[in-house]
C-alpha cells in the first residue's frame, strides 16, 4: 500500500500568522534602545536576559553602564568580583554593604572603577555590627561624583592636586573618622561643590583637640543636618536657597556663641534644633538673636527645662520667627527642676506680636505639670490648635 502524501495545510482566509518570539522581537529593536532597556533593569535582572536567547548570552557584559549595588545583608565578593573583569562599561552606580572579605577587596574595586569613567552615585557602609573600613584616596579624583554616602569608614587626607566635586548635589558623612585637622578638609570638599544641595554630618570625628573656626560655604544647599557631641568650630556662610535644617548639638550648647551660630541659618525655612546640654554654671544666657527669620514656618525644639538658659533659648527664638505657623516642642525633664517657668514667669517674658501667625502647637512633656498652666491661656490665633501628648 502506497504511503499516504501529507495533507497541505489550508490557508484560513483572515487567519494571522504566529506571533515571533519575545527575544526576537527585542532583538529588531536599535542597539541603542536595547542597551536603554538593559541599563534600566536592576544588575541580577540584566544578567539573567542571557537566558533569553544565544544572541543575549553575553549583550550586558558591552553595556555602556550599568548600576552595581548589594543590598544590606547581601555579601558583594561574588557579585562584584564576577561583573566588574566582565563588564568594560562605566559603572554609574556603586552601592556595598560590606562584610570583612570584601572591605578587604575595596582599594581593587575603587582603583578599577576610576578607569571606567567615573561614578556617579557613592555608597559604602559595612554591616552591623560595624567595623571601619578604610576609603582609598582614588575617590578624590572622581569628578562625576553627583552623591557620596558613606557610613563608619576612615577617610584619608586630600590629595594635593584635589580639584573638587563640580556635580556634587549630596554629601553624606556618619559616623565617620577624619585625621588631625579634618575640619579643613571639610570646608574645602563642600566649597568646591559649588551645586551641592543636600549636606548631612552625624558624628564625624575629627583627630585632635583644638579644632579652628570655620565656614560651610555652600551657596545652593537647600537642607542640611548637623549632629555632633563635640564643637569642631562649624560656621555658616551666607546659605541664600537653605530650605530645612536639623541641628543637634548634644552638649556643647554652652562653648561658643550660639546666636552667631544660629544667624547663619537665617533662611532656612523648617528648622529642628536639639539642645540636651547640661546646664553650668556660668553659661551665657542668650536673650537676643542678631537677626529675625522671616522665612521659617515649621519650627521644632528638643531640649531640658530645667535651667534658665534653655527657658530664655526658647523664648529668645519665639521672638525672632514673626511668621511660624507650626511649633513642636519635646520637653525632657532628667535633672532637678531648679527654675519654675509657670505663668508669671512667662508674661514677664512675652512680647507683643509673639506667636501671632501660629497656626499648631504641639507639646510632649514627661510630667503633667506645665499642662496646667498651659490650658489657662487663650488662643493667639482663631485657627490655632494645641496639641498635647
């Protein structure tokens, strides 16, 4: 018996054909659109593309950039190791949490990094608990740099030929150790920011005992945070765009002069300032400010009241803010209350137009005491809501 001829399949008149795979739709698509959709995808996502098809096996080792970045918990060693010998494109973003092999390997990656064109986006912290780790000094020729995050880390000296961060917007050091004259270094990386916006100093160390006065120049900064048990002679230079602030002091309230201090945030518009100094004797007491904040609108206070001088503090800055609309204040009582800043004591104090634009008050005592008093007297404002906690 003849073997039977296979049938032909009849065209369906309308009928559309079989739709091409997704890697060969891709594949259709420019070079140059290809690699947008690859620098877009997180570093695992781009890499596992290769399964995709033959033709994708190695496309993300020639990307022109490409983000590297571990998240905390996650040991860099493998990850980097293997993408940084394999990718020749500039790597834009390098974000570790480092453990202790890796922090060992960190000198080769920022060596590497510094010939594939410059990074944009710093951050290096190590894991908890913490140990320093010591940052290269290669970073200082980075010039692309448009913010650096870094956590627990001993930064070295600037180089001679150190020219400046031209794209610096972010500047983040905590917890970090600077060497013997460290404050120098510092005004010169954020003076030579000239588009720096954002700058946050949380317990940098600076070797040494006597530390100069000087000047955070930075013309375009719009929110910048301060927290520190010691004075490292920190100033402020005029700061004309400075839209928020967060200073914390600690307990050096007492050693220099305050009000100059403050005056240098004149501008600022939403300011948190925390004072937890122990009173002294022979603390200057300040009752004036040299300047009015016309512009601030959100003020909150951390702090004792125990003593005069932070009684008088308060006080002194609710006369120099005429348009605050919204004042938080967090009241610790830890020590012997030795003055009593009940209702004769503060209409002695009170001067006309205090207060007047005050829309919320919100208060947070450790004892009910001051409530008393504070519930006696009227509103300044129809609008006015006080809120207690």
């Amino acid at each position: 018996m003849a073997p039977r001829r296979p049938r032909k399949k009849r065209r369906i008149p309308g009928a559309t054909a079989t739709p091409a795979p997704a890697s060969d739709a891709l594949l259709s698509l420019p070079p140059e659109v290809l690699d947008e959709i690859l620098t877009r995808l997180d570093l695992r996502d781009a890499v596992r593309t290769s399964a995709l098809c033959r033709a994708w096996r190695r496309r993300w080792e020639s990307l022109p950039s490409l983000d590297i970045s571990t998240p905390f918990g996650e040991q860099p060693l493998w990850t980097v190791d293997c993408v940084l010998p394999r990718c020749s494109g500039r790597v834009r973003r390098f974000h570790a949490s480092l453990d202790e092999l890796s922090a060992r390997r960190l000198d080769d990656w920022l060596l590497i990094l510094s010939h594939r064109g410059g990074v944009e986006d710093l951050e290096l912290s190590p894991p908890y608990p913490y140990k320093f780790f010591s940052l290269h000094s290669t970073i200082f020729s980075w010039r692309r740099l448009i913010s650096i995050d870094l956590f627990a880390c001993d930064i070295p000296l600037l180089p001679q030929d150190f020219e400046g961060f031209p794209d610096l917007k972010v500047l983040s050091l905590a917890n970090v150790k600077l060497q013997q004259k460290g404050e120098y270094q510092l005004e010169e990386i954020i003076e030579t920011s000239p588009l720096l916006e954002k700058l946050i100093l949380s317990e940098v160390c600076i070797g040494g005992d006597d530390f100069i006065e000087w000047e955070i120049q930075a013309h375009n900064l719009r929110h910048i945070t301060i927290c520190s048990n010691i004075d490292y002679g920190w100033n402020f230079a005029e700061l004309p765009c400075l839209h928020s602030a967060v200073i914390d002091l600690w307990e050096y309230v007492g050693g220099r002069d305050f009000a100059k201090f403050l005056a240098g945030l004149v501008q600022v518009r939403k300011l948190s300032l925390c004072t937890f100094y122990a009173p002294v004797n022979g603390i200057k007491i300040l009752e004036t400010l040299p300047c009015t904040f016309n512009n601030l609108k959100s003020l909150k206070l951390f702090m004792h009241f125990c003593e005069l001088p932070p009684i008088l503090l308060v006080i002194c800055f609710l006369r120099s803010v005429p348009n605050l609309e919204k004042l938080k204040i967090r009241i610790y009582y830890g020590k012997e209350q030795k003055v009593e800043a009940n209702g004769e004591f503060l209409n002695a104090q009170w001067a006309d137009g205090m207060c007047a634009n005050l829309q919320i008050l919100k208060m947070t005592v450790s004892h009910v005491d001051p409530l008393h008093e504070l519930v006696t007297y009227k509103s300044t404002s129809a609008q006015a809501q006080v809120l207690f906690k």
